[in-house]
C-alpha cells in the first residue's frame, strides 16, 4: 500500500494521495481552515490572479536558486513552516520533513505542537532549524521550552502572534476531531476505512505532541494533551510582552503572523530580525487578506530594515516567483510538505521540495531570470504600466 511519490507531479497529487490515505477526520485536520474557508482559498487565488511577464532572450542555459534568507544562506527561496500534529498522518512525520528540508538545503521550522520534540529534531536533522512558539499562559513551560530550544542550537525563534484564540475550524467539529478528541462511531467507521493508517496506530498508539509533555500535570495521553493546549494560548499576550522575548532571547527573532503594514513597520523598529505575512493559512481568521495581496503594503512599510517571509497558498513554483518579485525573501511551506510527508513520509517531503525546486526553476528560465536576484517587480504583469503607457516603448525605438 506504499504511494510511488514519482507518480506526482504537483502538490495537487500529494494532496489527493494524501487524501486517499488518511482518515478524513485527520485529512481535514490538515487541509482545512476556519468557518467559510474564504481567507483559505483566497491565499490560493490572490496567486493566481497575479500574472507574470516574462523577458525573452535571456540566456537561461544556468539557474541559480541559491539565496540568502535571515542572513545565511539557503538552497531556495523557501523554508518549512511550523505544523502541528504532523505524526496524526505519518509517524515521524515532523523528523520526515525536518530530514526532506536538510537534503534540500532549506531550513526547517519545528512547531510548539509537534509530534517530535525539540531535541529529537535538532539530532535527527542538523540542518538550519527554527522554533515556532506559540504563547502559553504557562510562563515557566514556555520559558523552558525557549531554553531548550537554545541549548539545542536553534538558530531562531519564531512568535506566532495570530493565535491569541484558536480559530473556528468547523470540518473539524462535524468529523468530531473537535477537542477532546472524541472517539465516536463516525469517526471510528472512518478510521476503519483506512487500514493503512488504522494498522500503524493499533500498533504503536496515538502520537504524541512531544514538546508539550508536562504542560498539565495530568494530561498524559495525545488527545488530553491538545485538549490543554487549546485552553492554555494567552490572549493577554501584547507589544510589551514581545519586547520581553526580545529582550531575553539572544538570537534571531522572528514574528509569523502579520498582515497590517502598521505592525509590520512596529516591528521592523523594535528589533524583530524578520516578519512572516501570513494568516495561518487560513485556519484562524476567515476573511482575513490573502497573504500574497498582504504582501505588497508590508513589503513598503519594512523600508528594507528586516527580511519579509511570506507562507499560504504557496503551491506552485510560480507562486515563489511572484512572492519573490512582489519583495518577499522567501516563501515558508505549510500544506505542501505535510501533504508529501502525509502519503509517503521523508520521500513524500522530499518529492514535494523537488516538484516545487523543479517548477521554480522552469519558471525562471520561461521568465529570463538567471538568479534570484533576478527576480524582481519587472516579472508581474501590471496593466497600468504595460497598458496606458505605451511611450515606454518607444524608448527603444529611439536608441
Ligand atoms: C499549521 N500552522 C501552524 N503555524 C504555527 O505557527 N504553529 C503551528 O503549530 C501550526 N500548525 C499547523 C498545522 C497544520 C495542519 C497546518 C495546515 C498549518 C500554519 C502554518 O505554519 C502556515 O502558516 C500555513 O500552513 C501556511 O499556509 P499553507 O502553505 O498551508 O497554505
């Protein structure tokens, strides 16, 4: 029953073999977002409504996908964005796509929620690893996680700040994956229609968010353990808090979660070393912007003065090429390793970095650009510049 990753060729094929083999209640889980899905989708569409305009006759013989992302570099315009849960749809999942974004040469951001733990990470996937820490009301538990997060060598912090509640996920509740983590007839009947993956958790018991052990003194088992957390995210977190984790955190900052371009110059100011345009991938505020149409007003607002990340929707090559050219350092995957590591574990990952890699480089040399530095606002279509003034031209017609 193992999926032969090379038979897909788009992240839309992950998804669907993905699909196939979980459990819906687990496949929703992951591909899901909140309430009408509008800001889910729309991540999706603001990429394709945006159009390329490429240069001809470039000599596009070498690509250079090499770039330099928060200060160090990185084999593509891309890093893996922090998910939770991960090992519900592949055991080892996380250490699945930590290893995927070594082989790639990209770096790999683990979740507070993980299925592995800080630790096992940093051992199993030496490579640039980030930790994502969302904000638990329990000050010392998170302290402690931040710490070991430095004495495992994590070369940056990552502050979710879009989750001060969690977000109104309804395919959730109808497939009763609603927390606690209700074992009822429908959710059993659907287990049981995916023997694949009912036969791996007979064997070896629900996975475990490994980072989150202890946080509850009684909460042991998975499901108790994600009940807890849903109850623990501070709401109360606020600037002055940040500023603290800044102060007391000695290495890169970064903050995931922002779409008005007045916070984003806020922390451009106040020390952040990169922002993440982002929206949970939908999974928290629906009707929140797209973060590909975010990105332009955040872009001008940095000034330059920190690295813009950008994650949701990203599901083509194409789309790191518009998110690039749009101002972005770089895009972070959320969906579209989970989707790989969901059908086929390290080798699902590692096919979707290749299809993305693959598509990345296509599209550049089918635009004229050679390297990233290449690609800038010159590649997106924009009707007022090509279409109103046609003297532009007639430049090269003078010369
Ligand atoms: C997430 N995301 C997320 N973000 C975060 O900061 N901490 C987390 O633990 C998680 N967990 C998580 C689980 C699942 C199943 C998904 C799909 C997403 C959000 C994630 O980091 C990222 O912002 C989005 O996934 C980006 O959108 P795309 O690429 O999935 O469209």
């Amino acid at each position: 029953m193992f999926y032969n990753v090379a038979k897909a060729y788009s992240i839309e094929d992950l998804r669907r073999a993905a699909q196939r083999r979980l459990p819906r209640a687990v496949f929703d889980f992951f591909d899901g977002g909140a309430e009408d899905e509008v800001t889910l989708c729309d991540n999706m569409a603001a990429f394709r409504r945006a159009r390329l305009m490429p240069e001809i006759l470039n000599d596009v013989s070498r690509i250079d996908t090499k770039t330099i992302i928060l200060g160090a570099p990185s084999a593509l315009p891309m890093a893996i964005a922090p998910t939770g849960a991960v090992g519900f749809g592949w055991r080892g999942g996380d250490i699945a796509i930590a290893r995927a974004a070594v082989a790639a040469g990209i770096p790999y951001t683990l979740s507070s929620t993980a299925t592995a733990s800080i630790e096992q990470i940093a051992d199993a996937a030496p490579g640039r690893l980030w930790f994502q820490a969302y904000i638990l009301r329990n000050k010392p538990f998170l302290d402690k996680l931040i710490a070991r997060a430095l004495a495992a060598d994590y070369e940056a912090l990552m502050i979710t700040v879009d989750l001060p509640v969690g977000g109104k996920r309804e395919r959730d509740y109808r497939n009763d994956f609603s927390i606690p983590f209700g074992f009822t007839l429908k959710n059993m009947l659907d287990f049981g229609t995916h023997p694949a993956w009912l036969s791996d958790i007979i064997r070896y018991g629900m996975p475990v968010m490994e980072n989150l052990i202890g946080l509850e003194a009684q909460a042991t088992s998975s499901t108790a353990i994600a009940s807890s957390v849903g109850r623990n995210y501070d709401a109360s977190f606020n600037w002055d808090s940040l500023k603290k984790i800044r102060d007391a955190w000695p290495r890169k900052l970064i903050v995931k979660g922002v779409l008005n371009p007045l916070d984003a110059s806020r922390l451009a100011y106040m020390g952040c070393d990169a922002l993440v345009v982002s929206n949970h991938g939908g999974r928290q505020l629906d009707g929140a912007v797209a973060t590909f149409d975010a990105l332009p007003a955040v872009v001008a607002a940095v000034h330059g003065r920190i690295p813009v990340l950008l994650d949701g929707g990203v599901r083509r090559g194409s789309d790191v090429v518009k998110a690039l050219a749009t101002g972005a350092q770089g895009v972070l995957l959320g969906r579209a390793t989970l989707f790989g590591a969901a059908c086929a574990g390290e080798a699902g990952a590692s096919r979707a970095l290749s299809i993305l890699k693959d598509e990345l480089v296509r599209t550049m040399q089918l635009c004229g650009a050679r390297s990233t530095e290449e690609i800038n606002a010159k590649l997106l279509f924009n009707a007022t510049e090509y279409l109103e003034r046609p003297e532009q031209a007639v430049k090269y017609a003078a010369a």
